[in-house]
C-alpha cells in the first residue's frame, strides 16, 4: 500500500449516469493542488442506465479513475464498502455521486486530518432541495439514534467523511453483514473532528432512497447499535401483565360480590388488545432475529462483475 497516492475518494454510484463526469470534474478541480496524488474509485451498484460506460470512459482517459462494477444492486453501504476494500490511498474520502456533498470540503477534511484527526467527518448545517418530509425525518432519527445508542455517532451526518489508515484498517476488519457505517467508523472510536458544510440538492437524477429504503436503513442502524427496542419489549411484558394481574383481581372480588355482567364487549376488548401487543412484540424480535440471520449465513457483502483495471477480486476478502 506504501506506493499508493495520499487520497482514495470512493464514489457508489446507482444510476448516476448524469452525474459521473461532473463529480470528476469537480473533485479533480477540489484535489489537484491539495494533496500528494489521489484517485476516484466510482461503485456501479448494478446500475441499469449508461453509468458504467461513463466511468470506463473516465477511467480511459485519466488514469486516476477506477471502476469497480457490481454483480446485480446490492446497496448503498455494500458499495462504499467495496470502494473502501478497494482503495490504495492512505486515506479514504467517501462521497455521494449526486453533488450532494460539495467536494469543496474535501480539501478541509484533509487539512483536519493532516493536523491528526483520524476521522474528519462532514455535518450538514443545511439541507438544500429536500423535502421537509425527508428532513424532519432525518432530523428525528439522528436524535432518536444518538440518544438510544452507547456509540457516539454524530447527528446530521452520512457517509461523506474521510477515514485515515488506522480507521480503514478497522472498516475492513469488520464482520458484519449488515453495515451501518456512520455508526460502525464511530464504534472504532478513533479521534473523531467535524467539518461543518451545506448539502445541496442532487446535481440531476432523483433520490435512490425511496421510503421503504430509507425506513429499512434506519431500522439497520437502530439494531445494529442498540437493544433498547427489546428493553422495551420486555418492559411492555411486565406492565401489561401488571396491569392484567390489578383486573384478575378486581373481576374474582366482583365475582364474589355477586356482579355479573354480560362480557363481550370487555372480552374482546383485552383479546384484542393482548393479541396486538404479542404481535408487535414478535414484530420487534423478528426484526433481530433476522439479522442475525442474515450474518449466520455468511454470504458475501458483494459480488464483482468487473473492474476497469482488472484488480479487484469477485469475492470481497475474507474478513
Ligand atoms: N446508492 C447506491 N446504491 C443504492 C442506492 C443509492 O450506490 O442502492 C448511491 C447513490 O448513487 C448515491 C448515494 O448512494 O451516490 C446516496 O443515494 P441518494 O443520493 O439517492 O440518497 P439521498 O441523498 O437521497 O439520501
Ligand atoms: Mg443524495
């Protein structure tokens, strides 16, 4: 790794074909005065539009570029991770495709990291062109995480951050399946600065998060760093058995006393309120469970259609 350049900037990409060339173009303009040498890494992610043509194109012409292309779309983090495997840099700079975050800063994460943070991460101060759905949201969710979780993972931050060789030397020892990776670089616990910036709106395109993505990503986060949800499950156990317990009572004494009323009404009342809460609370198991499913069966994170220069191995390395 010693003969590599100082920066990697690795770019998922998923149907940014309109994008491509403008990133380069911007992060050679950010990068060329600013470090000792660096290279793009672009992640196809199974893109079914003209984004792999674009990089080969790129990467013919400046040998800077590097492509890796996916099997089929296998996510936003396997991609990152990919490029983050991939990387010969010292450093590694993950970055949107859409110009959604300004390779503008990248210089200033560099200088943060020359000064000896290991991580420089980028914290949005403003989100441009999203809609106040998505931002509230976001917002709700750093929060909820940041207070549920042991890890310190920063509020109002994504993947775009740069990582110094000890920090990448962690990422890719990680195990797991299900990568989080906000929150796994702030598990490692290296120094960790901030660089705050503006998101933009996406440069062309539209979002690549859908809803059911977006709640899957989270749900990814909030298990992978916290059991507070079967805390929780386990505390709504004992209250509702509490509760159960306090009406067993009060129904014998009103037995004894000779009152009876006809049941229906509170009898399906409590069945159906018992029968709701045993399925969230299944609900919420599942949700681990499958996890944990998904690690135990030890698939790879991603598979390798082709890279531009050849280098890269169809199956990520063991780790
Ligand atoms: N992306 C990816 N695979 C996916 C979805 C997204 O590689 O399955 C990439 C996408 O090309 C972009 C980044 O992940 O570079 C972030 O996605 P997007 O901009 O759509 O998310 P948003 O900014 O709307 O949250
Ligand atoms: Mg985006």
């Amino acid at each position: 790794m010693g003969d590599g350049p100082e920066l990697s900037v690795v770019v998922p990409a998923f149907n940014e074909e309109e994008n491509v060339e403008a990133m380069f173009e911007r992060l050679k303009a950010a990068l060329e005065r600013t470090v000792d040498g660096f290279e793009v890494l672009f992640v196809d992610d199974g893109s079914c539009d003209g984004t792999w043509d674009r990089i080969t194109a790129l990467a013919k012409a400046d040998p800077r570029v590097r492509g890796v292309r996916f099997a089929r779309n296998f996510g936003h983090q396997a991609a990152v991770t990919a490029g983050v495997d991939a990387a010969r840099g010292r450093a590694v700079v993950i970055i949107d495709a859409d110009l959604q975050d300004p390779p503008e800063v990248i210089p200033e994460m560099v200088a943060k990291w020359r000064e000896g943070w290991e991580v420089v991460y980028a914290q949005r101060e403003v989100r441009e062109g999203e809609s106040f759905f998505k931002k509230a949201t976001a917002a709700g969710f750093y929060r909820l995480l940041h207070a549920i979780t042991s890890v310190d993972i920063p509020v109002d931050t994504g993947d775009f951050r740069l990582m110094g060789p000890r920090a990448v030397a962690a990422f890719r020892s990680l195990p797991e399946r299900n990568r989080f990776i906000r929150g796994l670089v702030a598990w490692a616990g290296f120094p960790q600065a901030p660089v705050r910036y503006r998101r933009h709106a996406r440069h062309a395109g539209e979002t690549k998060y859908p809803l059911r993505k977006m709640l899957r990503f989270a749900l990814d986060g909030i298990t992978s760093f916290s059991f507070l949800p079967l805390r929780l499950a386990t505390w709504t156990g004992f209250l509702v058995s509490f509760l159960a317990f306090c009406y067993i009572v009060v129904v014998i004494v009103l037995k004894i006393l000779g009152i009876n009323w006809a049941g229906y009404t509170s009898i399906m009342a409590s069945l159906l309120f018992l029968g709701g809460v045993q399925l969230i609370m299944i609900g919420i198991l599942g949700e681990y469970v499958g996890r944990v499913f998904d690690e135990v069966k030890r698939r790879p994170l991603y598979l390798v259609r082709e890279s531009t220069d050849g280098s890269v191995p169809v199956v990520p390395p063991e780790r």
